[in-house]
C-alpha cells in the first residue's frame, strides 16, 4: 500500500516525488539522517514552481549587485551592506514564495511540523539545508 502525500494529505505519493530532509547533528561525534516525507506530484509541482521564482529572486539579486558594483560604481562598503539587508530580506521573501505557491497545502519550509522531522530536532538535529 502507497503512502498518502504528507504535504496535502489527499493523493497518494509517488515515490520519485518522495521529499528528502537531510538532518545533521554537529557535535563530536556527527550524526547524519535522512526523513523521506511521501509526496504526490502535484505537491512536488507546487514546490517545484515555488523553488524557480525564488531562484530568480536570487538570480535577481546578483544581477542587482553586479549594476551597483559595475554600472554605479558603488563603493564596497555600501554594495555589501545593501547585499546583506537583502539576503535577509529575501529568505524571508523566499519562504513567502514557497508558501504561497504551494497553497492551499503545506510547503517544503512546513516540514518541520513532520512529526519525524520534529522528533529529531528535539534530539538536538537540525535540517542541513534548504534543500528542495
Ligand atoms: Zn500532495
């Protein structure tokens, strides 16, 4: 029997689209682990989609900072405060992204709401990354 997707709940998951969140725990002796959540392939789309327009807001970034230090010849100094106020602000506009276009189901910044995921942070891990 195919699990149910975790992200809407509904479809059953397709187990190519299954979302893997890599945890790690830094301390003496490492400990790596892998929760692979069910995922059907709508929700995988959603994510998907939700994953390129935050990449473009990325390539946007870069772009931007380029002009500043190229075009207007900003000094340094400014390129780099402007580039980390920035960073803030996107990976927090990148979250909003990812959430609403994965809408009205749960996106891939949600899985630390997964039961074992959260388990595992309460053992000390923490998700490695971003990961899609
Ligand atoms: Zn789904």
């Amino acid at each position: 029997m195919k699990d149910t997707c975790w992200f809407c709940n509904e479809n059953e998951s397709n187990e190519d689209k299954v979302y893997n969140v890599a945890m790690i725990r830094r301390a003496k002796e490492m400990e790596e682990k892998n929760v692979a959540i069910p995922r059907c392939d709508e929700c995988e789309a959603r994510h998907r989609k939700g994953h390129t327009l935050s990449t473009l807001m990325y390539v946007g970034e870069v772009v931007l900072i380029a002009i500043l230090l190229f075009v207007v010849k900003l000094d340094f100094i400014y390129v780099a405060i402007v580039y980390l106020i920035l960073m803030r602000l996107l990976s927090d506009f990148s979250q909003r992204i990812r959430r609403a276009t994965a809408k009205p189901y749960k996106a891939v910044c949600d899985v630390y709401q997964n039961e074992e995921v959260s388990e595992l942070v309460e053992e000390g891990l923490q998700k490695r990354d971003d990961s899609r």
